[in-house]
C-alpha cells in the first residue's frame, strides 16, 4: 500500500459531518486527499499557483455541496470530478502566452532528440519520457488509472465518456508507448 | 469461435491495466488470471502495464506537493460563506449517534462509564463528602437533584481519554448530571443560576473547541 494512498473508507461520515458545517471534518478530507487531487489539477492546467486556487475551489464546492453527496461513487472519484471539471475550465480560460513558461520549459519536446538518445540506456528513463509525451488526453486516463488507482466505471465518470470509450482509450494511449519506443529503436517488450 | 476468442482476447488486453492496480471485480479478476494463465501475449501485456504503473508513480510522486497557502484560502472561503443553521434533527445526528452507541469504542465507553459508576457510588458510600467541581457523575448515581443553571447536550469524542475529559471539565467549571443518553449524548452543568450568559457561552465555546475530546456541544436546557 503506498503512503499517500488515501484510506477512504470513512470519506462518507466526513462528508456527513461536512454537510453539518463541521470545519475539523474539512481540514481532514483535505488533508487525506490534497495531494493526488493538486497534482491532478497540475498536470491540467501546469501552473503551481493556479493549481492551488484551483484546489481551494474544489474544496469550497465540497463544502458547499456535501449535504447533497449521495454516495453514488467515491468520495475521491467526486472530488477528482469536480477537479477536472475546474481545471479545464481554467485551462480553456487562459492562453499558451499564460502557461507557466518555467513550467513549460521542462516539458519534453516531440523532437529532443538527445534526450532519448540519453535515455536509451535506461529502460525505465525511457518510459518516463515517453509517458511525458502523450497527448493530455491519454496521459489523463493513465493517471487516473495508474496513479489513482481507478476503475473502467470510474474513470467514465471521472472523464465522462462511455466506458468502453475508457478502455480503448487507454489501450489506444499504451500502443503510443510502444511506438515512441521503436522509433527510440527500444523493444518494450509488448505488443 | 475464432472470432469469439479474438474478441475475448482484446477485451483482456483491454483490462490489463485495471488488473494492475486491482480495480477488477472478483469476477472480472478471476476470468482475467485464467486467460493470462493460458495467453503468454496477455502475460507480457501485464508485465508491461506493471512498468507503466511503476513510472507513472515515480512522475506523480517527484510533482509537488501544494503549499499551505491551499488551505488558508479554503478556511478563508468557509469563512465568507454564509453561516449554516443546522435543522434540529440533522444537529441531534441521530444516524451517526445510534452507530456510535454500537460500536466497539462506543461499548469501550459504556464500560468506562460503567466503572466510573461503580468506582463514583463507591466513593459515595465510603467518603461521603462533596464532589469536585467536574468530577463524572452518571444518570444512575444516587445525587442530589439537579439545580437551575446553564446547561449543554455534548458527545464525546469514542476514543476521548476519561483523565482528559474530566481535566476539560474541572477547568470550564462544568460536570456531568445526565447521560449517557440515545444517541451518546451527555448532559452537562456549565454553572450555576448565577452564571453570567456570557460566561455559558464561553465555556461551551471552550469544550467545542476542544475538538480532540467532544464531538458536539450545543446548549441545552
């Protein structure tokens, strides 16, 4: 079990107690699922500060809407939903002009040739780049499966699209791995 | 029945991720670990899938963390929202009181109110002499009929420590004269007849935010 993996099994009393006006309750689910939720937002919108007004927002939301929570998905698949909805709100809001150029910087670029060439050597360096260069659709649904650990139900909630439309996707986001790859003249192994 | 297994094999392909990080059902799960035990493909598939996962998690875990700026801003929102007036029923909580009262903590309780009792009517019968302000007293206990006063209904935190509780109380000038009712509810002296209304607020203020110790503190008549 991982460190940060938030152990959710009383998020529902929380958002009970939340519902009531209890402040303690809020600190708690916010302190529980801070973490996965910023850096969900993050890889949105990539601009640190933004992200955390972002944050404070989807937490206000809670605030407000946690007496009409029906327990109809989890608490953190509500939480990861108001985020995304949020963050690509923003996102369509602002220009590339106001992307954190810092940010943006250490992004990879499709053509930085040297670094693959670096990252032959390691097979694992390989695939932290090549995740880095997946379209954001695709690197979204590998986070939210990977990363927050979500099922095929979920991520169709998460994301809203159909899902088989989740599945093929994600299959869809793995074949653009291992293409980077035999470009990178690596063989991952599958397919 | 070509067909049909070419199908069943790009579905398991499919879930091969999901089986990774264990969001498939039992079922789903059961199917998924026959199939892969009979399709090397499918095998290599998942050792894949568990790269992935190790490296997408390398990536999230090396993003930051949010500063604490996040949560000032949220308690500042909470702040500026409009106060909430909680109906009589959803404050008396009477779902999340009834599951208290079985929990095993709750029960743990009523055995440490138990012996409070038995140690308090004991105390009673051997010393007969006044008890300290604050000192636990129980419903049951034999005492000296409730006087006027300012008065709380409160509930203890499950695993809130009996020393503390009592320290908490002394110091607020407070005691328990009724309780434990439906519900895990207390009810609390908060002082005399003479007790400036000022002062009941305080001190009822003063348990609430000892929030490590008491669940709910509102007044009471």
């Amino acid at each position: 079990m991982r460190e940060d993996k938030p152990d959710a099994q009383d998020d529902p009393l929380l958002i009970e107690r939340i519902a009531r006006g209890d402040r303690l309750a809020m600190q708690v689910l916010f302190a529980r699922h801070r973490l996965r939720v910023f850096r969900f937002i993050l890889r949105h919108i990539r601009n640190e500060a933004a992200a955390e007004d972002v944050l404070a927002e989807v937490f206000l939301d809670v605030w407000r809407q946690a007496g009409r929570f029906e327990g109809r998905s989890s608490v953190s698949t509500w939480l990861l939903s108001i985020a995304r909805f949020k963050a690509l709100s923003l996102a369509r809001s602002r220009t590339e002009a106001q992307l954190d150029e810092q940010y943006a910087a250490g992004l990879p670029d499709e053509a930085d040739d040297p670094e693959v060439e670096a990252a032959k050597r390691d097979k694992s360096a390989l695939l932290r780049l090549c995740l880095e260069k997946l379209s954001v659709e695709h690197r979204e649904i590998v986070d939210l499966v990977y990363y927050h650990e979500k099922s095929v139900e979920e991520v169709a909630q998460i994301v809203g699209i159909p899902a088989a439309t989740v599945k093929t996707r994600l299959f869809y986001a793995r074949q653009k791995l291992s293409e980077i790859f035999k470009r990178a003249g690596v063989d991952r192994g599958w397919p | 029945m070509t067909t049909k297994k070419s199908n069943e094999s790009e579905r398991n392909a499919e879930l091969a991720p999901f089986y990774v990080v264990g969001a498939l059902s039992p079922a789903e799960k059961a199917l998924f670990e026959a199939a892969m035990a009979r399709d090397a493909e499918l095998a290599k598939n998942v050792a894949a899938a568990r790269e992935e996962r190790d490296e997408v998690l390398a990536l999230n875990d090396a993003m930051p963390a949010p500063s604490p700026r996040a949560l000032q801003q949220l308690l500042a929102g909470i702040d500026a929202e409009p106060a909430r007036k909680p109906s009589f029923w959803s404050r008396l909580d009477l779902g999340a009181g009834l599951a208290r009262i079985f929990s095993p903590r709750a029960l743990g309780w009523a055995a440490v109110a138990a012996g409070l009792l038995i140690t308090a009517q004991a105390g009673l019968l051997t010393l007969q002499r006044p008890q300290p302000v604050g000192q636990f007293t129980t419903a049951s206990q034999k005492q000296a009929p409730v006087e006027g006063g300012s008065f709380a209904l409160v509930v203890f935190a499950p695993d809130a420590n009996v020393a503390a509780i009592s320290k908490l109380l002394a110091r607020e000038g407070a005691k328990i004269v009724d309780g434990p009712r439906a519900g895990g509810f207390y009810r609390i002296r908060l002082g005399g007849a003479d007790l400036a209304p000022a002062e009941a607020r305080r001190r009822l203020d003063a348990l609430r935010q000892a929030k490590a110790l008491v669940r709910f503190a509102e007044p009471s008549r």
